[in-house]
C-alpha cells in the first residue's frame, strides 16, 4: 500500500515537471514572457540576411528583446524589423541598430548601439542609422574570383590621381 502511494506521488510530481518544462519551452520560445513592460520601436535596413520573427534583441550582449516582426517597406524597398524592447531600457534618438550573426553560420540577432543624445525614442519611433547584414556568399564569392584584390586595387589607383 505504501508503494503505490509512494509511486502515485512520484508520478503527478514527474508529470508536474515536465508540464513546467513544456510551459516555459514554449513561452521562452515565442518572447511571451516579455511582453510585460515593454514597447515597440521599427528599424529600417537595407538588407536583413535572413532576421526573422522570434530573433534577439541585444544591448552590450543582453538580451532586452525580441523581433516581432519583420516586413518590406514598398515605398523604398527596404526592410523593416519590429522591435519589442523592455520598457526600462530608453534608447536614445542617435541609437543605431545592427544585423548580427551569433557565430560564422548561426542565427541573426539585432545588436543596439545606444548613441549620445539627450531626447530618447517614443514607442513606435523608427531606428534609421543601422547597418545591414553581412552577405557572406558574396564576399566569398568575392575573395575566390579575386575581385576584392581588384577593388582595393582600384581604389588605391583613384586617390593616387586625385588631386
């Protein structure tokens, strides 16, 4: 009898955790545990190089938020990343955001770097000084053809003649 009551609140307690996993896999997952004090603030990019919904946010390499969502301006083509960002972090106006990637291969992240001015962004203010992802295919693409020598090449030629 002692077994089976021993065993039954093994059981439940088991399934308790793995229920508690499962929740916090999920919500982790998604950025649903930010979602208290935050706010939204847009970055406009050139390129993205694969950003997607769901991607850090990070400050000095902490993490502050997540990327809610990211879509084509048809106006100029260009790419916009919806930030959530805690509430508590204030970024000034002069802020620039970068498209990062976590390793040579890994997953892209948006990296903030704070600037000096003394007005901070409002909720849904837009992030224009960013610097897009890098296109490592066409810079290896670039290296094995001998192209960047010949750019770099050229480039030297052109201050030499410039008066």
């Amino acid at each position: 009898m002692k077994n089976t009551k021993l065993e039954l609140s093994v059981g439940i307690f088991v399934l308790l955790g793995i229920a508690a996993v499962v929740y916090l896999t999920i919500h982790l997952g998604t950025g649903a545990l930010m979602r208290g004090d935050t706010y939204l603030i847009e970055a406009r990019f050139t390129n993205t190089g694969g950003l997607h919904t769901g991607s850090s946010v990070l400050l000095s390499g902490v993490t502050v938020g997540r990327v809610e969502e990211v879509r084509m301006e048809p106006s100029d083509y260009s790419a916009i990343a919806v930030l959530r960002i805690v509430s508590k972090l204030r970024l000034p106006t002069d802020s620039m955001a970068s498209v990062k990637t976590a390793g040579l291969i890994g997953d892209k992240y948006i990296s903030l770097s704070p600037g000096a001015d003394d007005k901070y962004l409002e909720p849904g203010a837009r992030i224009t000084m960013t610097e897009p992802a890098v296109d490592l295919e066409s810079l290896i693409g670039k290296m094995a053809f001998g192209t960047l020598d010949k750019d770099k090449e050229n480039k030297e030629k052109e201050n030499k003649t410039s008066p």
